[in-house]
C-alpha cells in the first residue's frame, strides 16, 4: 500500500464527495508519539482492502487542511489521528495509541 500526500484542500473535498471507504493519517514531523504510531499502522495496514485509498497529511506544512478536515469532519483535531471516512461521513476517529490499522479492516468489514 502507498499513501496519498494531501498537500491541496481540494482533495478534503474529493473525499467528501466520493463513495465507499477512504482514511485519513494526520501527523506532526515534530512528534515522537506520531512516529511511533505511524510506523505501527503501517507495520499493519495490509488488513485494509487494498482499494481504501489512504491519505497522509503532513499537519505541519498544511495546517490550514488540519483545520478544514477537523471542521469539514465535525472532530477535535488531535495528532497523530486517523479519520475513516465513509460516503463523506466520519465513521471512526482515533488518536495517538488508540490508531490501529485492525481496527480500520474491522469496521470497514462490517
């Protein structure tokens, strides 16, 4: 799996409007916790279908993004932080220890 870089806040909006599963990693390059949970979600994301396209947003360089996907999503922005999104609704919401690739697969599967 790959990620998608969010670098446009057009694509906030392409999430919005598409259909099916899409995920969003929101991390900070200046934290060690976000590190360390981004690194364990990848040691795991192979559990999330393959076509789940994931996006990785770097919320230091964009944080005028950070923002519109915290208001756009209706979630207290935190970090690190995964948002599932399902046919542009936020359908899970995790943070710091909590992100688990699994825990994506699980309710996607549902």
């Amino acid at each position: 799996m790959e990620w998608i870089q969010m670098t446009d806040a057009d694509q906030v909006d392409k999430i919005k409007a598409s259909s099916g599963y899409s995920l969003i990693f929101k991390h900070s390059t200046r934290c060690s916790v976000s590190m360390m949970a981004r690194k364990r979600f990848e040691l795991e994301w192979d559990a999330i279908p393959a076509e789940t396209p994931l996006y990785f947003l770097d919320l230091i360089s964009h944080r005028a993004i950070s923002a519109q996907i915290a208001e756009d999503f209706q979630v207290h922005h935190e970090s690190p932080q995964i948002l599932l999104i399902k046919d542009g609704e936020c359908v899970l919401d995790a943070s710091h220890s909590d992100i688990s690739a699994e825990e994506v697969a699980e309710v996607i599967q549902k």
